[in-house]
C-alpha cells in the first residue's frame, strides 16, 4: 500500500456500494433441452457472480472529476445523458466506452473499475478516488532532471517544497544531472556538474529511491569521477543505475520491490557528452541516435532493446528513462517515438524522457505511456520561464498492471530554485504545454 495512504476504508466501502451488475453478471442463455428426463439431471442451483464496481471516467487532460455520493449513484444508474457539458455513456462494451472518452474531452463514461486504465481518469467520489486510493496499490513518482550543485543555493532547501509528495509515493525515482565527485578537471567548462557524495542522504532524505546516470553531465569530471559516483551510490541506500565501469555494468537495471511488486529502472543517453560505455570503458549505456550523436545506430538500441526484454522476464514492471531529444523545445523529434515503439515492443511498461529542460509530450504506444520529457525538476535555468517549469508523474500499479498516470505541474523559484505545485492559471498553462504536443489520449 502507497506510503501515502490514509484512513480511506469507510469512503471505500460507500464507493463500492455503488457496484452494478456489468457483463458478468448478465441473465445466462436458457440451456437447451437435454435428451435425458430432466430428473436424471437437476439443475445445479445458481451460483451468484460477484458484482464488479462501475467507475465514472473522464479525458485524461481534463482535471478529474470530484463528485458527490449522490452525483455519483445518478451517473452510475445512468439517469442522465448530460452532465455539466459531458455528455455521459454507458453500455455493455467498456473498451469501446473508454476508446470514445480518450477520442473526446466532452465525454464521460461508465465503466468496470478493471476497464481503467492510464489513458483514462477515474471520477473521485467524495475525496475517494477508486484507483489510486484502492487497498494494495504501488505509487510510483517520476521527477524530470534535477541538478542540485552550481548556482543552487542548498540542494535540501530547494527539494523541501516537494520532498513530502516525494515520499508520500512507495518508489521516487529521477535524472541526476550532475556527478558525486570532482575528481578530475571539468569536461564542459562552465556547464561542468560536480557534486559530492553528501547530496546522496540530501536525496534520501527528499524521498529519492534511485536516479539515472544515463545522461551528459555523469562524465563532466572525467573517468575517475564517474566511477567514483558509481561507487558512491553502490555503497549507498539510493540506487543508481545507467552508468557504469563497462558496458555491463552500465545496463544493469536498478530492481526494487514494494508490496511484491518488482520494477526494474533502465537508463540510457542519447546527448553524447558522457562517454559510451563499452565492455572495455566506463560511461553512460547509450543510443546514438539525432538529434546529438548522429543517425540512429541500430546496434545501440538493440542493445537496450535486449536488456528491457530481459528485465521484463526478470521483474513485473520495467521502467525505462532515456535522455534525449532538442533541447527548449515541446516537439519531440519522430526518432524519438519510433525507439519509444521498439522499447515498448521489447517489454517496457513505462517510458520517461528527460533532457529537453523543457515540458515535451506524451503519447501511449499500444496502451504503455511514453512521456518524452517531464522538463527540469531542480535546475539553475532562469532565463526561460519554460526552463522553470516541469511536471511530476505519479503513476498508479495495482499489482503489476498500470491503472493510473496524474501529471502534477510545478515552478521553481529563481532564488532557491526549489519547485513549488503549480495551481490554477499558472498550473493549467504548464499542463496547456504539455498537451498541445501531446498525441492520443492526451491530446488537447
């Protein structure tokens, strides 16, 4: 159960109260006549089928619904076809129910809590929300690139804002976009990142799990400081992964399990920059690929494609963070979502993009949510208001199925560069970014 789970039993129980019958529990077809007197066969009595609880569903870039107990029965029982400017359907077919609410921001539906999925938003009923407050669920939270060293004042004081919803979620994983050591003389001048090991109990301590090394700053003090962050977060409670000292051991995955649910984190680095780990060389697992490194070199991800396919038979959930694409733009480049296709196809659940610095789309490649860049979580770039934006993933398991994708909009601030939520206009501009280049069910 998610760590930041309360006290919900009693909202729960009046939620499912409002179950309804749905396909399974439809009057069996009369069998026909047997051959034998019916006395040599009785009927076996009927065995009851549990009653599945309906949900009301909205567009997944609408803000989710808050309805009371009362709006909820009536939606439910199907006694209206409007509803504040939705229309509401219902029916016995809900993959068609929700394929009509993913095509249409005006239209609601009701659905069997199993029909749910991330491309979706389930309806809350007083405060409760049906999937992400069900019993054994697994929160998971993405953060874009954070980058705590610089002109970042304090790297704790600018996670505290958001350290609370950070831990509140049973696994927070992010980009660290610097190194733990300076070791070495800087590779990039003044865009050199180099951190120390004490960032390491500052992250913990924001509710951080693991962070990719998959991008190019990990290399910006040169060999002996890469390994010695690698070596740093191996010693430690916060897992790294997308680096390493060979080609090996920069695909090894970062596997955690929460409530007996196993995730697998990969990494991997398009920018170039950080070297490319190879079996004889330490660097960041990467993909040559535009619009940095070149053309697409197909051996690069069949590489990564072969590791995702194998922590998909190793763990229930894989989740796969590349460091790609243009940088201060929305648009992410076609390549990007033709090798966010073949990472699905290999078995990723869950694709999350960083490096842009700004807000870039997302889409569902048969069904999985590929997010191309959640923008700068903790970053020193003011000049842009862009640059000071991003958004959250929080993502929803029941079990290892995804049920639920919320995208939590943010600023930071230019004095502490510490990201605060975003809400009303300014909240709904940032999300306004995020679809416009967004594609499917979050297309605005």
């Amino acid at each position: 159960m998610s760590r930041r789970a309360g006290a919900v039993v009693a909202v729960a129980a009046a939620v499912l109260g409002l179950a309804a019958c749905t396909d399974s529990t439809e009057s069996p077809v009369a069998p026909r006549e047997s051959l034998v007197p019916s006395v040599l066969e009785p009927s076996p009595p009927a065995v009851p089928r549990p009653e599945e609880p309906l949900v009301v569903i909205g567009h997944a870039t609408v803000p989710q619904l808050d309805l009371t107990g009362a709006q909820s029965q009536r939606l439910l029982a199907g006694e209206v076809s409007r509803w504040r400017g939705f229309r509401v359907l219902t029916g016995r077919a809900p993959a068609r129910l929700v394929r009509a609410v993913e095509r249409d921001a005006g239209t609601l539906a009701v659905v069997p809590v199993s029909a749910v999925g991330p491309t979706v938003m389930a309806a809350r009923v007083d405060g409760y929300d049906p999937v992400r407050d069900a019993a054994g669920t697994v929160d998971l939270t993405v953060a874009g690139d954070v980058m705590l060293v610089r002109r970042v004042p304090d790297p704790a004081a600018a996670l505290a804002p958001l350290a609370q919803r950070l831990r509140g979620a049973d696994l927070t994983v992010g980009n660290l976009e610097s190194t733990l050591s300076r070791d070495g003389e800087p590779t990039q001048g003044g865009d050199s990142f180099g951190g120390t090991p004490a960032l390491v109990p500052v992250l913990r301590a924001a509710g951080f799990d693991a962070v990719s090394l998959a991008n190019n700053h990990v290399g910006d003090y040169g060999e002996v400081a890469l390994l010695e962050t690698v070596r740093t977060l191996r010693s430690s409670s916060l897992q790294g992964f997308g680096a390493g000292r060979d080609l090996a051991s920069a695909g090894r995955a970062a596997v955690l399990t929460r409530d007996g649910v196993s995730f697998a984190f990969l990494g991997f680095n398009a920018i170039g920059e950080t070297p490319q780990a190879t079996p004889e060389r330490p660097g960041a697992l990467s993909v040559r690929m535009p619009p940095r490194t070149g053309p697409l070199v197909r051996s690069d991800l069949d590489h990564v494609a072969d590791l995702v396919s194998e922590y998909d038979g190793l763990a229930d959930v894989v989740v796969v963070l590349p460091h790609w694409g243009e940088q201060y733009v929305h648009e992410p480049w076609q390549v990007q979502r033709d090798v966010a296709r073949r990472l699905v196809a290999a078995g990723a659940d869950l694709v999350v993009g960083g490096h842009p610095h700004w807000v870039q789309g997302v889409e569902a490649v048969d069904g999985v949510p590929v997010v191309h860049s959640l923008g700068n979580f903790v970053f020193d770039m003011d000049y842009m208001e862009q640059t000071l934006e991003g958004v959250l993933l929080e993502a929803t398991f029941w079990g290892k199925e995804l049920k639920a994708v919320r995208f939590v909009p943010y600023r930071m601030d230019t004095e502490a560069f510490a990201p605060r939520v975003a809400r009303g206009d300014a909240g709904s501009a940032i999300l306004d970014d995020l679809w416009s280049s967004s594609r499917g069910p979050w297309a605005s």
